[in-house]
C-alpha cells in the first residue's frame, strides 16, 4: 500500500499527475505557487467566477466545476495547522474507540464534506479494522472524483454517499466534519441534520472558519459571519454537548468534540456557558466584529 499522506511538494505533484493527467509542469506550477502563497489559487480561480462570500449558483458551479480545490486541499493537508488538528482528531477518535469497552462491532463514521478524502483515508489507514467510514462531498465535482481515485490508490474502501437527503438518521456513532460549515448557506440546518445522523452519545468532531470572512477566504459565507464564537452554543441547541476542543492558540476550537444527549440538563448548559475560554472567545469575537463594522462605515 502506498504511504499517506504525501507531505512533500515533489510527493503531492507525483500523486496529482498521477490521479488527474494534468500536464507536469501545469501541476509542478501550481503546486509550487499554493507552497508559497496558500490560497492564492483559489483567489485566481475565483476572481470574474463567483460573487464573493455568498452562495448562488456561480459558487455552486466554482465548487464543482474546478480542480483548483485538487490543488489548495492536498497542500493544506501538508502544513503543521492541519495536521496538528488531524492528530486532535486521530486523539479523541482513539479515545471515544477506548471508551467502547464491551462493544465487538464496528463504528459507523460519517465524513461530512472531506473533500479530496484526506482525513477518511488517513482515519481508515488508522482504524478501518474498527469503524466503517461513510464518505460525503459534491458528486459529480472534481474533488469527490479524485477522492475516489485516492481510496482505490491508498487501499481504503469507504462507502461512498451520493445523496444528501438519503442520508440514515440515528445510524452514525460519530460525525466528522472539519472546515466545513462556513461555506454552507444554512449551517444551522447542517447543525441539526448532524444531530439527527447519529446516535444518542454519539460523538462529533466538528472545527468551523465562521470568522474567515476576509479577501483570503472567497467562499466562506458572509451570511455566516453572525454565527463566529456562537457554535459550542449552536451545537447545544441541538442536544450536543460540547467536552472537548484544542486550547493551542494557534489552531483554538480545532477540533471542538459534541456528544449527542437524550436530554440536556442545566449542569450541561453550564459547562458551556460558565466555560472561560468559550465565554471570552465570543465576547472577543463579537467586539471585533463590531469593530469591523463600525470602520467600514467611519468616514
């Protein structure tokens, strides 16, 4: 089996040309630009292409039509950020699996919106003996086609979803969704439908960029922008409780850890409420989006 992930500049060209046919120096050019300059791909691709930070149909067609997104995730997946929150995630799957003392089966994992399948892949690698992954992206896009060619090339077998509303409810012991949220035009839809996927004290390991709504970040939805610092609360509303998420400045909430209650009890509430860090990050958030907006209309 080959090894995973490709971490190097030269491995995730080889795996590129290898999986899309791209001309090589196509490849070798573009990679080499999102090594130097993250992002700025996916700012070329978009500019005359999508209104930015609203979904409408233009950012519908960018997600699915583009290969960009090829490109940025493999990249991204390769810096010390993302695979710092990889190895929070790898953690806390490892602990809720310990947890599971009498239990000889499997766990059914939904991954929500994995993109190229970089963390399915790397997850099944760790854990395909005791979870069986259910993967999800756009389908028909060019980044859920090279997932696919991914899991034939890696030796992992997820199986693949195609429709959203098809989706089993009360059926998933854990829901992984990373980065996913703030490019959604109802994430508190999304937030309810995940409650709804998996089973009562079933787990989700969720991270979110509400807050990226800068000249960077394109697609991350505007209309979102109100919901940045709110989500462990967004989470409760939906009869998930938050008991884990990183504390490194860096990669802050990257993972947050949700476990779904059958009911939710004041001592619940509390936690999240009364917790120091949840409690000053959204009061920071709030006064810098004040801020923010106060300038954009000083003269």
């Amino acid at each position: 089996m080959t090894s995973f992930p490709p971490l190097t500049q030269k491995e995730i060209v080889d795996e590129i040309i290898e999986l899309t046919g791209l001309p090589s120096d196509l490849v070798e050019r573009k990679v080499a630009q999102e090594f130097r300059s993250p992002n700025s791909l996916i700012l070329e691709a978009a500019d005359q292409k999508i209104d930015s930070f609203v979904y409408n149909e233009k950012m519908e067609a960018f997600y699915k039509e583009t290969d960009i997104w090829i490109f940025s995730l493999a990249v991204e997946f390769s810096r010390w950020p993302r695979r710092r929150m990889f190895e929070n995630v790898q953690k806390r799957f490892a602990r809720y699996l310990q947890n599971l003392k009498d239990f000889n089966g499997k766990i059914r994992v939904l991954m929500l919106g994995d993109g190229i399948g970089s963390d399915t892949i790397a997850l099944f690698n760790l854990y395909g003996d005791q979870a069986e992954f259910y993967y999800l992206d756009v389908p028909g896009s060019k980044t859920f086609d090279f997932a696919v060619k991914r899991f034939k090339k890696y030796s992992a077998y997820p199986k693949i979803l195609i429709e959203f509303d098809n989706i089993p409810k009360n059926f998933f012991d854990m829901v992984i969704c990373l980065e996913v949220l703030e490019h959604l035009p109802d994430p508190l839809q999304s937030i309810h439908q995940i409650a709804e996927f998996l089973k009562s004290e079933g787990c989700a390991l969720v991270s979110e960029c509400f807050l990226g709504v800068t000249p960077q970040f394109p697609t991350h939805l505007k209309s979102n922008l109100r919901y940045a610092g709110r989500t462990p609360f967004l989470f409760l509303s939906q009869g998930l409780c938050l008991t884990y998420f990183c504390t490194h400045p860096l990669i802050l909430f990257k993972p947050m850890e949700f476990l779904k209650k059958s009911s939710i009890n004041s001592w619940d509430r509390l936690r999240v409420y009364l917790n120091p860090i949840v409690l000053l990050y959204y009061i920071y958030v709030r006064c810098r989006i004040a801020v923010q907006r106060w300038l954009s209309i000083t003269p």
